[in-house]
C-alpha cells in the first residue's frame, strides 16, 4: 500500500444512508481473485441503467465529480455483509477516503487494513459537507497527522483515529509488513529457540 501523511482531493457527496456492501460492489461482481479491477464495477447498480448505459443523474457519473478521491456518505455506510471487495472497489475507483457519520464495523476495519481513511464526523459536520458537495465542485483537504479535514472556505474539523491505524497508514503498511519490521527481533528469537532446543 502507498501511504500518506496529507492530501487534497476532490469530494463527491453521495447522500444515502445505509449503503450496504452489496450495493458498493454487487456480488455478481465478486469473480475476481485479485484486489484491482473491481473499481468499473463500483455501485453499478446506481451507476448504470438497466441496458447498461450510464446513468448521467447518478452522483459520480455527473461530470463535476470526475476524478474525486474523497466520498463524503450519510450514516451506517458499509452495512451488510463483510466483504472486503467493497473496500477494493472504492480504492480501485480513486477513492482514499470516506467521510461519514457512523461506519459498519466490520466495513470500517477492511477499509483500514486497504489503505482507505474511514473519517467519522459529527451529523452536523457531514451535513454541512453533504450540502456544500450538492450545490458544486469542491475540495477538501485531509491532514492524517494531524487528524484534520478542512476546506479552503473556513471549515476545519478533527477526526478520531488510533496512534496504531495512524502509523499504518501513514507509512503505508499492512498486517504483513509491520510484522515485518520486528524481523530482526524475530530471526534472534528463532535463533536462541532452535539453540535451546539443542542444549
């Protein structure tokens, strides 16, 4: 994974509440054996019309919100069933953060363990940002050092997140490559085993 410490992106609104995993990546698109490619594919069903054509009255097919990287959604995002697709899928697209009130458990550690910022904020502060998305183009601006979201326009808020999904995010490291990092530590310890065990 790449890590980060800031970035500014452009935000897209999408104002539904309960937006279950199904719906991020439906499951006739869960084939793949790999992480990538499943970004085509992301809310299809909203996405597309019946016979395939785009759906232009969908948020992310409206042309102001082409290349956005920030997802700014309303409360309990990522509900039902625990598929880590839906955090590839939104990754895959260009997204590297998703703003809103409350997250699905399970929902929220796959997009830390896939490099994606799940930021909670107040109702009133996504809200705000969930108006602002509607009526244009806007950026925003997240600090993960610092735990901070703002704008060029005066808003600035903090986002709580632990000091252990903080540092690996912001070196870029999944569960396998922060074992890594003790692998010193490791080899002495298998050493010293392998010698005791033949005293």
């Amino acid at each position: 994974m790449s890590g980060f410490k800031e970035f500014e992106g452009k935000a897209v609104a999408l104002d539904r509440a309960n937006v279950d995993t199904d719906q991020i990546i439906p499951k006739q698109f869960l084939k793949r054996i790999e992480k990538t490619g499943f970004g085509r594919f992301l809310f299809y069903d909203w996405r597309y019309k019946a016979e395939g054509v785009l759906n232009e009255e969908f948020e992310l097919n409206q042309p102001e919100n082409q290349g956005a990287t920030i997802l700014i959604a309303n409360e309990n995002f990522g509900c039902g069933s625990s598929r880590e697709h839906a955090p590839w899928a939104l990754l895959d697209y260009g997204f590297k953060a998703v703003i809103a009130p409350s997250f699905a458990d399970i929902f929220h550690q796959n997009c830390l363990k896939n490099g994606i910022v799940p930021i909670v904020l107040t109702e009133e502060e996504v809200g705000f940002l969930l108006a602002k998305g509607k009526e244009k183009s806007f950026t925003l601006s997240i600090n993960l050092e610092e735990q901070s979201v703002t704008d060029h326009e005066g808003f600035s808020t903090q986002f709580p997140i632990s000091q252990y999904w903080k540092t690996m995010l912001v070196n870029g490291w999944d569960e396998i490559e922060i074992t890594l990092q003790l692998d010193d530590e490791i080899s002495a310890f298998e050493q010293q085993r392998e010698a005791a065990l033949q005293n």
